[in-house]
C-alpha cells in the first residue's frame, strides 16, 4: 500500500472540501439549475458582506471550475479569499481568475462585464456604481484598484454645479495593467495597452493601441509593444557575468 500516495489524496480531498459548501451554495444560489449542477463558479474563502444582485453567465461552453474566485495565488499578499459585496449585475463572459485577498463591490444600478480569459492573480479591488467592461485577455496586476465613481464630488464656484464625480469605465481587448494601477470613471482604454507600476489611469489621459504608458502625469513610454498570451511568463532567469 502506498501511504505517501494515499496521503496526498487526503490532504487534496481535505483541500477541495474547504471551498465545495461555498461552492455549491454559490452557485446554485445565483445561477440557473442547469448552470448551477456543473459548477462553473469555484469561490474559496468567500466573505459575503452583501448577497444581492445578480451574477450571469453568458458563454456557449460551460465547464467546471472555468470561474475562479478567491483562489491562492498571491503568495506573499494574506490566503484570505474575497470579499463580496453585490447588489448589481455581474456578467461572465467565459473564464475568469481573480485570486486571493480580493474586494468586489457593487451598487445595485452596476452593470460589471468579465471578457472571456480575464486573469486578477491577486489583491484587484474592484468598486462599481455604474458599470465596468472587460475585453477578452484582460489582465490586471496585483494591488491594482478599479473604481467608476469618486463618492464625494467637487464643487465649481465659478460654473456653480458638482462636477461629474463617476461614469463608466470601458477596458479593451488584451489590456495589461501592472502592479498597483489605479483606474479611475469615465475612462475609456482602446484594446492592446500595457500600463507601468503604479499607473494612475483617468479620463483625462490620451491611450494608444500597442504602446507601454506610465508616468506622471501618464504618457506612452513606449510604442509597437505588445503582450502575447501564453508567451509572457519568465520560467528560466539566467545569471549575468559582471
């Protein structure tokens, strides 16, 4: 009898046990029953603060486990799973990864859109009063934060009105957004734009296709650039000679 294989087994049954009851519960909470019975939704850790709202799926091929949310993936950020506080309407498009200590927060007039291969690896907060679109092959940093309102509007004196203080916010197809990237209301970003660390992303910024941006205040560092899918991991890093 082989102890270290049956071990393993244990300790992955052990494992998949922690995130099955919320699992379950989530999905046959929000989805239809011929949705819920495959379990497309794995959520671990969850810490609901508000279980309202709504939560579709909206894709021709539907799988186990194609939605992940809360999963560890984040080593050195807290294996804390998600918060989630939801009265709006959450679409998925197809598969979707947002990893641990993560915060997704929604008002009920929210309308937030997944695109297919959309990847949070870790710590995206994501706040939504109006509405946030994905493209496909999204892809978001750690510590990255999403917000379409500013809560608190400023006063003009001189026009004596509020300024608009939210609006939606539309992300393009094969977007990349670097670790700690801030993207404010009303902004609208054209498919294939990278963003540098710490890149503040406002309304007021001119974006262009293929081309890095960073700085501050935010311009394109860089032109004719672009990110690959499944060409843009480092798996071997070599030692260079002084």
């Amino acid at each position: 009898m082989n102890w270290r294989k049956i071990n393993r087994g244990i300790k992955k049954t052990l494992y998949l046990m922690k995130f099955l009851i919320p699992t379950l519960f989530f999905n046959f909470y929000y989805l239809p029953f011929k949705q819920a019975i495959h379990l497309p939704i794995w959520i671990r850790k969850p810490h609901f603060h508000k279980l309202g709202g709504k939560v579709e799926i909206q894709c021709s091929h539907l799988r186990m486990g194609m939605i992940r949310l809360g999963m560890f993936g984040g080593h050195m950020y807290p294996n804390n799973g998600i918060h989630w506080t939801h009265r709006g309407k959450i679409i998925f498009k197809g598969s979707c990864i947002i990893g641990n200590n993560s915060f997704i927060v929604t008002g009920k007039d929210s309308e937030v859109v997944f695109g297919d291969d959309f990847m949070a690896t870790t710590s995206i907060k994501l706040i939504s009063f109006i509405g946030v679109t994905f493209g496909v092959h999204a892809r978001v940093g750690y510590e990255c934060v999403i917000m379409d309102t500013n809560f608190h509007p400023i006063y003009d004196m001189e026009k004596k009105r509020f300024k608009k203080a939210y609006g939606p916010i539309h992300i393009g197809d094969n977007c990349w957004f670097g670790l700690q990237c801030v993207i404010m209301h009303s902004v609208t970003v054209p498919p294939y734009c990278i963003f540098g660390l710490r890149s503040v992303v406002t309304r007021g910024g001119q974006y262009e296709s293929y081309c890095v941006h960073g700085g501050s205040p935010i311009r394109v560092l860089s032109r004719n650039m672009q990110r690959i899918i499944g060409q843009d991991k480092i798996y071997k890093y070599k030692r260079e000679e002084a």
